[in-house]
C-alpha cells in the first residue's frame, strides 16, 4: 500500500502516515470484537489462561502493526520526514534509474 502510494507520487513520509491511518480502523475492530468476544472465557477457570494469552497477543500484533511496522519502514528505506529532502532523494533516484537505462 505504501509502495503503491509511493509510485504514485505521494511524498514518502505521507504515504507512510496515510497508510498507518488506512489500516487503524479494520485492525483496531478485528482486535476489539476478539477481545470482547474473550471477556466471557475469562470466568471460567479453563480458558481464562487461554483468553488472557490471545488478549494480550492481540494487544502486541496491534501495537507493532501501528507503530513499529511504519517506523520500521521509516529507517529501513531511510524515509525523512522533511518532504523537500524526501522529494530531493526521491528525484535523484528516478535520475540514476534513466541513467542506467
């Protein structure tokens, strides 16, 4: 999603915030309805580990996702949030692709 927001001329930065934004609402509800739906094996003594377990599991998969995935991407492909630079960088990159053409 990122890439394809990338490629098409979005500033590398803001596809990143955009596409965070674009994935809060499906994962946030996927993790919400799950643990609601757990809150009632919590009183029974045999699955009250298990629910506990998949609550707090849903809880790490969604803070990597929103957080540490991005950030991830973010240094990985040296992504700098100022835009002029990030434009600058993405512009000598498109020079040397035609160069070696």
């Amino acid at each position: 999603m990122v890439s394809n927001e990338i490629r098409g001329g979005l500033a590398p930065y803001q596809a990143i915030l955009d596409g965070s934004v674009a994935k809060l609402r499906p994962v946030l509800m996927v993790a919400i309805t799950t643990v609601l739906g757990m809150i009632t094996l919590l009183q029974d003594a045999f699955f009250a580990s298990m629910a506990v377990a998949l609550m707090f599991g849903l809880l790490f998969a969604y803070v990597l996702t929103m957080i540490v995935v991005p950030v991830l991407y973010a240094i990985f492909f040296k992504i700098d949030e100022n835009p002029a630079a990030a434009q600058t960088s993405h512009e000598t990159k498109i020079m040397s692709q035609k160069e070696e053409l």
